[in-house]
C-alpha cells in the first residue's frame, strides 16, 4: 500500500523541493530582507487593505512579541484552551504570565461557558484556537471578552483560509498570529506571522521586531535542507522491517546529527525558552512561505473536499466523523475514539501514519504542573486527550489514499 504520512513534510511538493535547493545554493538570499517585505505585503492583502503583516521565524514569536506589545507582564493571566500544544502556552511563560486554562466543547475549540466561568479581574487577554482549522466561536469569546474589557487574540496556527460567518479568521481579534510550521496549512519549516488592523499595536510591534537578531546561519541552512532530506526520508519511512525503516533511520541520523530540527525543541517541553525565539523571518524562509502561499486555496480545497470524502466512506461505521462545519479548512480531520493509540500502531503496519493531536491536554509537555495546568480544571479536555484520531487531509494525497485510509479503519473495525 502507498505510504500516507501526516506529519511528515506534509505539504512539500516538487517545485518546493527545487526551490529548497536554489535558495540553499543562493546565500546571499538568505537574509534578504525584500522578500520578507513582500511576504507580508503579500499576506497582508489577502486579509485586506487595512491590515499590516510582520513576519518573525515562529508562531510561537509571534505570540510573544503579541503579549509584549499588550504589556502583559508578572502576575497577569492569559485565557487558553486547555487540548493546545505547549508552544502556545509557552510565550505566556516566557513573558513571566500564567495560562488561565479553559475547557473545550465538542467540536475541541474553547467553551464559552467555562471562558466566562473562569475570568476574573487578572486576566488580561484570552487566545482563541481554532482546533485543526475548525472555526471556534470567535464572535461569542469576543462578546464575552467586550464585557470583561479584555482583548482577543487569534491564533491561527492551524486555519490558514478558514472562515467564521463568511469572514475570514484572523479578523476577528485585536491582533492574530500564523504559524508556518511544517505541518501546518502552508509551510516553510519554521515561520510565523503577526496579523493586525491596530496602527498602535502594529507600530509597537514593528519596533520590536525589527530589534530582533537575525537566526543563525546554520539554522537557516537546517531548515532549506528539510524539504531536501524529506524527499529521501517519506518514500522510504515504511521500507524496512517494522521500526528500523530506512526512512526512520535517515531521520533519526539527521536528527541526532543535527542537520534537521525537531519541530519542539527538548528545553520547550520543559517550559522553557530556546534563545532562537524570537527571531526575525530570515528571507530565504520567506522565499519558501510566499511560493506556498500562492497555492493556499488550491490546497484548502483539496482538504476540504478529503473531509467530504472521509464523511461518506465512514458513514454506516463506527467511526464518527465530524459533520460539515461552515467555513472549517480540516488540516486534520478529528475522530474520537478510546482505543485511538491501537489503531494508530495498526494503521502504521499497513503503511499509514495517523495522527494523534492532542495526546496530552497540553502537548508535548513533559510536565504540566510546571506550564501551570492544574489536572481535573478542564475534565472534556482531559477526556479528549490520547483519544483522538487524526485522519489525514494534506496537499499531495490522492482520493486512493482517503480510500486506502479509510479501508484500514474498516479493517480494523472488523477485526473487534
């Protein structure tokens, strides 16, 4: 069977690939400064003419320099999601605030109910995910938000082209932020953005990214080599005998070798801050983020129309697949199930790799006492968490692939 990976350099295409490489061959584009300008022009428009776009090497210094420039400082709190990943907590953190944790509902996007249960008078802001490019009820959290005379912050990480109502995410908060990440909806191996309409917010925001440092070389070399090395690594992750695939072990040399980056580093796991971040989008990223922003309605599409698919084929199972959300981009596709982490280990003997967001209420945190959750404060959360199955939605698969997914699941389902 073909391998289908979900993670694994996900949207990576021939002419990215070749593009890697002329940019890596090219050094003198590396911090080209005009191709960072013309990203953020060019993102900034697709949102409209009163938006300004600044571009930084993360999403998650993206949300840091957010927090800076609201003068969030020690003692604050800033309302997230509990089923989040740690770099969205992390920022608040590292800006000597605390996370104020808030349940989720049944589509996995922050509960209304339990944002205003929780608020209270040192809370200065409540981030808004939109859980794998699913729209969260952005306008009620910003009502709620109106009342308790706090800002909104939209963190769009994961839903790229999404709407709410017909409008698109990212304009619905005081500021929003993006991420680039190598499996999110467009992707440049690491990169982020800052989104706003708010000229005080944007120029405070200017000042202090432009006083950031460059990353360094060798880090920018790490990531134009990743699409490259991904060529290699993807059709050959299942060839081999079980664990030790010749995919498996070009990546774990890369890695240990450092000639690739983990998407986490180890010290954010811990809470901690990597002295990468913040940094400024080096050009060559910048380069490798606009070429996928071109093809990022071609791509919301395609992943649209697998959800569709996913939504038929499973009909008459047991697998309940997440009916039609207006406006929802489905960079994964989400299913609740007990028994998620045995079918992903027999998804990947037939050659599938599922996914498995959020296996931990704040994931891949080593320890959650130390990024401030306290356990039983968001029970549906903690009950989602390790029980979702993530099916696979990216670029570059086939309709055979959903088929052939979805073929695993029956199979699966048969076997019990």
């Amino acid at each position: 069977m073909k391998p289908v990976v979900i993670s694994i350099s996900p949207n990576t295409e021939k002419d990215d690939i070749l593009l890697s490489l002329r940019v890596l061959l090219s050094p003198w584009k590396w911090f080209d400064e005009k191709a960072v300008s013309d990203f953020e022009n060019k993102f900034a428009s697709y949102f409209g003419k009163n938006y300004k776009a600044l571009a930084v090497n993360s999403g998650r210094s993206a949300e840091f320099l957010i927090l800076k420039a609201m003068d969030i400082r020690k003692g604050d709190f800033v309302a997230i999601q509990a089923l989040t990943c740690i770099a969205v907590s992390n920022p608040i953190l590292w800006n000597d605030a605390l996370p104020l944790y808030v349940d989720v509902d049944d589509s996995y996007n922050m509960d209304v109910g339990d944002l205003e249960k929780k608020l209270n008078g040192d809370v200065r802001c409540v981030i808004v995910q939109h859980s794998f490019g699913v729209p969260a009820k952005v306008e009620e959290i910003a009502r709620v938000a109106k009342k308790h005379n706090i800002s909104v912050i939209e963190d769009c990480a994961v839903s790229m082209g999404g709407k709410y109502n017909g409008k698109k995410l990212g304009t619905f908060g005081d500021i929003s932020f993006f991420s680039f990440g190598r499996d999110k909806v467009i992707s440049s191996v690491f990169g982020g953005m800052i989104l706003t309409s708010n000229q005080n917010y944007y120029k405070k925001l200017r000042l202090l990214r432009d006083n950031l440092a460059e990353p360094p070389k060798s880090w920018v070399i790490r990531q134009l080599l990743h699409p490259i090395l991904f060529s290699f690594i993807k059709p050959s992750y299942f060839l081999g005998f079980r664990k030790y695939s010749i995919g498996k072990m070009l990546l774990f040399v890369s890695q240990k070798l450092r000639i690739l980056d983990k998407a986490v580093y180890e010290k954010e796991k811990r809470g901690k801050k990597p002295e990468l971040f913040p940094s400024k989008m080096p050009g060559a990223l910048a380069v490798l983020a606009l070429h996928q922003f071109n093809k990022l309605d071609k791509f919301n599409k395609r992943r649209i129309g697998f959800h569709n698919s996913y939504l038929k084929m499973l009909e008459g199972t047991n697998f309940r697949c997440p009916s039609g959300v207006e406006g929802a981009i489905w960079l994964r596709v989400p299913i609740h199930e007990l028994k998620s982490k045995e079918i992903i280990e027999f998804a990947k003997r037939q050659n599938i790799l599922l996914g498995d967001w959020y296996n931990k209420v704040v994931t891949p945190a080593l320890d959650l006492e130390v990024i401030g959750y306290r356990k039983g404060s968001c029970p549906a959360a903690e009950m989602y968490a390790g029980c979702l199955l993530n099916l696979p939605t990216y670029p570059l698969m086939e309709n055979s692939d959903v088929e052939n997914v979805v073929s695993v699941l029956k199979l699966w389902e048969s076997t019990k």
